[in-house]
C-alpha cells in the first residue's frame, strides 16, 4: 500500500536533511509557520496590539508600530489609518 505524503513532505524531509530537527519538530515548525502567514489582517492587528500592550506601550506607539509593520507582512494589505487600525481592535 503507497504511503500517502502530504503537500508538506517534500519540505518536512528537507528541514529534516539539513537541520539536527526531528521529523516531529520539522512537522511543528513547517505548521507553525504555515499558520503565521495564514493569519489575516485582523487577527494580525489584535495580537500584535495585545503583544505591544502587554510591554508597556500606549495605543499611540502601538498603532503606529502596527501601521509600520504591515507592509512587511508576506501578503500586505492596503495601507490602514490607525483610526482603521484601532477599529478592527475595538470594533
């Protein structure tokens, strides 16, 4: 019986070919990192607001940080006012 190998495999053997990663650990990464970039706009914004917030900066610096990293996001969306930022955190 063939074994069925997800879209993933080819990656998953190469991490574990060129890095000391464990094939589970390879799966891990390649997961978590899949989700990263899976992560929409929104869910973008609130978590990297509630990470800001949680070191200690204020709504000022943190929707302005936010504005300055979405570009950099592997798929970046139209650029957002912080007015548009602070409502996908607050509605």
């Amino acid at each position: 019986m063939l074994e069925r190998r997800t879209s993933h495999e080819d990656l998953i053997d190469h991490l574990v070919r060129t890095t000391p990663l464990h094939r589970g650990e390879a799966v891990r990464v390649v997961l978590d990192v899949l989700a990263y970039f899976d992560e929409t706009t929104e869910e973008f914004v609130r978590r990297r607001h509630r990470e800001l917030q949680a070191k200690g900066l204020v709504n000022n610096e943190i929707f302005e940080r936010i504005g300055e990293e979405l570009p950099h996001r592997a798929v970046a969306p139209a650029g957002l006012s912080q007015r548009q930022l602070r409502r996908i955190v607050y509605g």
